[in-house]
C-alpha cells in the first residue's frame, strides 16, 4: 500500500504503548469468550461452583443440550423466519433504494430521513401496536397471528425493511448510471434495467443487506418473546427462558446453557467469517448493529 | 459512515440536470409500490396506531375490541409520571451517556493499534470484533452466568481478597449493565474511528514526521482532528443504541427488572406486557421517543454538516 519508509510515517504510538494496548484489549475481550467455551466443556457442577478452568473436560453438554431445552425448534424456527425476512427485505429494498437513489421526486428526502430515522425507534414502540393489531385480527378478522411464523416475519419487517433499503441507497448511490444509460438507448425499460444490470451489478450488496435483515431477526428477543408461542420459539427465546429458568431450585445447568449459547451464536460468527470484508463496511454505513 | 454522510444531491449535482433531461417523464415512481405499501403497512400503520393506543384505555379486557376502548385523552400520558417514568428515563439517559464517554477512548485506542500493519494484525482486529458480531443475547447470557453470586467472577474477586456480593439484583445492577454494556459496544467507536483515520492522507502523516514530533502532540494536534466529526457522529448514534437497548437488560436481569436498572423499554415492556396497560406504556413509549428524538435530531443534522465540512477540511 506504500512504500517502508511512509509505513515508518504513518506509525502513531510508540512499540512499547502499542503492545500493552494491544494485550489489554485482546485479554478483555478474550476472557469472556473464552469462558463461554471452557463452561461449555466443563460440569454443569463445575461451572455452578465457579470455576474459570475446568477441573474436567468433556463434550457431555453439547449432547445433552438438546434434550435439555427445545433449541433444536427454536433454532429450526429461527432459520425459518430471518431466511424469509431476508430474502424479502432485501429484495424489496434494493427496488426500492434504486428509485430512491435514481430518480427525483416531491417527498424524496422525507422518505430518506425516514429511512435513517425508523433505525432509532425503540422496538418496544413498535412492538406494541403490532401486537395489538395482530391480538385483533383473531376477532375482526378471523386470523391466528400471534404464535404463528408468518406474524413474526411480519413483525421483523417492520425493522428490516428500513434498514435494508438504507443499506442498499448507501450503495446504489456509488454505482456509475453509465451502463443504465447505454441501455436505455438501447431501449432497455426500467424493469429489464433493474434486472439486468442493478440486480447482478449489486449482487454483493444485495446479500449484504440480506445477512443484515438476517441478523436483526436472528439477534432479537423482544419482538419473539411476545410473539411466539412454545412450538414457534426462536433460538434466542428459547436460550433465555432456558436461561431464567436456571436460578432457585435445583441444579443450575450452566455448563450446558453455555453450550447453547455457543450454538446460538455460531451462524453468526460463520457469516462474519465468511463475508467479514462486506458486513464490516456495512456496519460502517448503516451505523446500527 | 463515508457513504452516510455523502447526500445524493451534492455528489451528483453536475449529473442532476442531464439526468432531469432524459428521464423526469419516465420516471418508474410504480417501483416504489412493492416496498412502499409493504412499509406503510408495517412501519407507518403500527406507528399510527401506537399513537392512537396511547390515546386510549386499553387493558387486556378490551385488547381484543381496540377500536371500542374508550378516549380518555391525555390521561394515559399524566399517570405515567406517577409511574416511574420520569426515574426510568434518568437510569436509560445516565446509563447510556455513562456508556457512550467509556467506550470513546476504548475504541480510539484501539483504532490507533490497528492502524499499522503488523505481523498478526488481522487476527487481532478479528477478536477486536468478536463482541460486536456475538448476539446480545449470547453477551447477556454469558456475563449473567458469570456474575452469578457464586460465579467465576465473584471466585476470581475473593482470591484477591475482594468480597464480591450481588452484581444482578440491588444497586450493584446498574455497574453490572454499564460495565457489559461497554464490554459489547466498544467496537462500534473502534470501526468509526479506523474508517475515520484510514481517510487521513499520507501526506499529513509524512509531513509531521519531517518534523520529527514525538508520538503524543502529533497525535493530538495532527491526528485527533480528524477523528473528531466520525466518533462525534458514532457517539450520537451509540448513545442511541444504549437508550434502546432491551436485550440486554432483559436477559440479564430477566423481567420485571431490578429496580436500579429499570431502564426505558423495560419499563415499556413490564407495563404492556406484564401489567398489561397496553394504553398506559403506548404513552410511555411515546414520550420515550421525544428522549430519542433530541439526539436524533442533532444525528440527522450533524450528517448533512459533516458534507459541508468534507471539501474544505484542513
């Protein structure tokens, strides 16, 4: 990226400061994480009586977890849900980004204000009314929604959708319209346009947004603990009533609560690995986690 | 964030007029329809209605019949002052503003190592990632495993010598929140701020070396400047997040929460859903969202400043 003697430059902090920041993060985040896994293969007794290194390793709670606790619905469930939200936030916000980002029109800026603004409302104040109108729709409608898949993948839309479409205009904006130009002299109208060019040109971004709209669904509590019903758990709402259940009474399950964790968590560590240069750039432009 | 604060109507003045030229009158506003009636639905209705609810007396007789639920006016937003708003509202402003000031100098630090290429470097930014990419819900379970009163650390606290007592009930909950709150959120500052100083030329770095100034002024004087709009824009934004943040609380500390960490949503959460006054914490959310809408507000025009800043800066 430049020349040695401009590395020598850009250098800020002395070696020595450098190395004890460096240890100091690297140990605080460490200490945690690597708690999670050493209780993971500790005894449930074991982690209960507050050790950090297990007196005895074994793989025992990543067996006995699923029988423990329904994780095994939750995560099913889960997958089911945020792969729909997904696929649906991605796509309708990626059309809807590009007339935002392309064309004029009166409203324009109140829609993008929005769009950046809707990411800070409190998903309790959200949470609400979608659950008044979906208690409502047994009655004035004659539907189950509360409980079933579909009202909670409606209900994440009500935050993925926003943010996908942000994610998309903050990248359709650097995207050259030279090629759409060329087409559309060519006589190309704006649906072949869109599908054509816009689609596999902002394929990367697309996924992007995608594993965003994945990650909300996936990461939320609040939204299925009132909106699920025992069969329609996600793993997250599973893991936390696992997890509250484990104080007073009888033997805490520790170590098999953090094998749980640790599964939970997976698909997300897999998809940072897999796309960690795209999301973290992401990141960067949506501002919201 | 280089891309946020960059509005389409400056980058692509010059473009604009061509633009308006060949496509004002074909312009496929019907694309919009999907997204748009999709979002009105689930956005713009359910934001309606919450104000309606907040209007309304609603309790889990009449939940079912909403539309029938009497007016009361403003009577939903007078009885929560009397219900512990106003003591919520302090805990989410002091425990979010608390948060944001100890994650800054956090997340500069370590910008500032990741900044150089090093042998291992990647594999540091990768951990420096690791409690952003874990789930909320994941922190919130590990940490309130290990605060348990016999936990790891209450062990690791008495083999120093520390008596170490209760972290997730009484006043001690509050730390307990903010200390896990900063261990999460610390790298959202240290992703803005690395994007901030690789944005710094290598000829500002070159020209201070010329200089020979020792690390700590050139830091300050050369460097920091240019941090200072991006992590002001970041805090705004974390301080956000702190104020919303449900999961972490509500794991932690389950529902209803300790009295030191009842924090805004959960307040929110434990009237709806607990006490079920759907009308009397509709009210409450909605003021809530008046103490959202301040720094969102400076957040939306701090974004449009910024642009102006980007051409002329130093």
């Amino acid at each position: 990226m430049s020349a040695p003697a401009s590395a020598e430059a850009t250098r800020l902090l002395p070696r020595w400061l450098l190395v004890t920041v460096t240890t100091v993060l690297v140990v605080m985040v460490l200490i945690p994480v690597l708690y999670i896994v050493l209780a993971s293969l500790n005894s449930d007794v074991g982690v209960a009586s507050g050790e950090y290194w297990p007196s005895s390793f074994s793989l025992d709670s990543y067996t006995r977890i699923w029988t423990t606790a329904d994780l095994s619905t939750g995560i099913v469930n889960s997958l089911i849900v945020c792969a729909f939200t997904a696929v649906a936030s991605a796509l309708l916000g990626t059309t809807t980004a590009y007339v935002l980002v392309r064309y004029s029109f009166l409203g324009r800026l109140t829609i993008l204000r929005g769009l950046v603004g809707l990411q800070s409302i409190p998903g309790t104040l959200m949470l609400l009314p979608v659950f008044v109108l979906f208690s409502s729709a047994g009655n004035y409608l004659g539907l189950t929604v509360i409980g079933t898949r579909w009202g909670l993948f409606v209900a994440y839309l009500t935050f993925a959708l926003p943010f996908s479409t942000w994610v998309m205009v903050t990248y359709l904006r650097g995207l050259p319209r030279e090629l759409e130009e060329a087409a559309r002299t060519e006589g190309a109208n704006t649906v072949i346009i869109l599908w054509k060019i816009i689609f596999p040109l902002s394929l990367p971004a697309i996924v992007v947004s995608g594993i965003f709209a994945f990650l909300l669904g996936w990461n939320d509590v609040l939204f299925a603990s009132v909106l699920t019903r025992p069969e329609t758990h996600t793993a997250a709402v599973a893991l936390q009533i696992f997890g509250s259940q484990q104080e007073g009474g009888a033997l805490p399950v520790y170590s098999q609560m953090m094998a749980a964790a640790l599964i939970c968590a997976a698909p997300v560590v897999l998809l940072y690995l897999a796309f960690q240069r795209y999301l973290v750039g992401g990141l960067t432009a949506g501002g919201v986690k | 964030m280089t891309t946020l604060v960059r509005p389409p109507e400056k980058a692509a003045s010059k473009k604009e007029q061509r633009r308006r030229g060949v496509t004002e009158r074909q312009r496929p506003l019907w694309l919009l329809t999907p997204g748009g009636v999709l979002m009105i639905l689930v956005v713009l209705i359910p934001l309606a209605v919450a104000l309606w609810i907040s209007l309304i007396d609603l309790d889990q007789y009449s939940l079912r019949r909403w539309v029938e639920a009497p007016f009361i006016g403003l009577d939903n937003f007078v009885e929560s002052f009397s219900s512990g708003l106003l003591n919520s509202i302090w805990i989410s402003v002091s425990f979010a503003v608390l948060s944001t000031i100890a994650t800054i100098p956090i997340g500069i630090a370590a910008a500032l190592v990741t900044q150089n290429k090093y042998k291992g470097r990647a594999l540091v930014r990768a951990v420096f990632l690791i409690p952003y990419v874990l789930p909320s819900f994941v922190v919130a379970t590990v940490w309130r495993t290990m605060l348990q009163p016999d936990g790891v650390v209450n062990a690791w606290l008495s083999k120093v010598g520390i008596e170490g007592g209760l972290w997730l009930t009484g006043p001690r909950s509050y730390w307990a929140l903010i200390l896990v709150e900063i261990w999460a959120a610390w790298p959202f500052i240290y992703l803005m701020a690395l994007a901030a100083l690789q944005s710094v030329d290598n000829e500002v770095h070159e020209a201070s070396a010329v200089d020979g100034a020792p690390w700590w002024p050139k830091l300050r004087r050369v460097i920091l400047p240019y941090l200072r709009g991006p992590v002001l824009l970041a805090c705004l934004l974390a301080t956000l997040n702190h104020i919303n943040n449900f999961t972490l609380p509500f794991v932690l500390f389950g529902a209803p929460a300790p009295e030191d960490v009842n924090v805004m949503p959960m307040l929110v959460y434990v009237t709806s859903f607990q006490s079920l006054r759907f009308g009397l914490s509709a009210a409450m959310a909605v003021l809530s969202l008046v103490l959202i809408a301040i720094p969102l507000f400076v957040y939306l025009r701090a974004v449009r400043l910024d642009v102006h800043d980007e051409g002329g800066r130093r």
